[in-house]
C-alpha cells in the first residue's frame, strides 16, 4: 500500500484557500446566525474571514493564541502571567 508523504510539513490545513482559523471562525459565525436567526451574521461569516487573513498576513505566526493570553482568555503552560513584571527563571 503506497501512502503520500506530504510535500510540505509545516503547511497549515487548508480547504481551498481557508486555513483551519478561518473556517473556524466562519462556522462560528454561522452557527450563531443560525440559532440567532440572523442574516446579519450569515453575511458577517462570508467577509470576516476575508477580513480576518488581511489582518493575519501582517503579523507573525501564532498571533491570534497570543492574543487570546494578552485578553486573559487562555493560559499558555510554562510562561510567566503577563503582568508578572520580575519573575526568575
């Protein structure tokens, strides 16, 4: 049995040209359309994440986790608080 071995290791999931973060987002949006009853939402599904790769390509791989922990909304293991001014290593 012959298997593919990927061209590219640290290639992200794609499907189509959306990453895994967009469709994430986009599902979300559409989810929440869908049990809001809102067509303001289901258009918001189809251009945030259009929106949300322009502001993607500018910044640095892994900005979006990073900005979750600067908000306090997840922990990253084995890093410091973020207002922890002196710490020792």
């Amino acid at each position: 049995m012959k298997r593919k071995f990927p061209r590219y290791l640290s290639a992200p999931f794609q499907v189509l040209w959306f990453e895994l973060d967009d469709l994430l987002l986009m599902f979300f949006l559409a989810a929440l359309g869908l049990v809001l009853r809102d067509g303001l939402l289901w258009g918001l599904s189809i251009l945030a994440p259009y929106i949300y790769s322009k502001i993607k390509r500018r910044h640095p791989r892994g900005f979006l986790k990073h900005s979750f922990y600067f908000l306090g909304l997840v922990q990253m293991k084995g890093y410091p608080v973020f207002f922890d001014k002196h710490f020792i290593e």
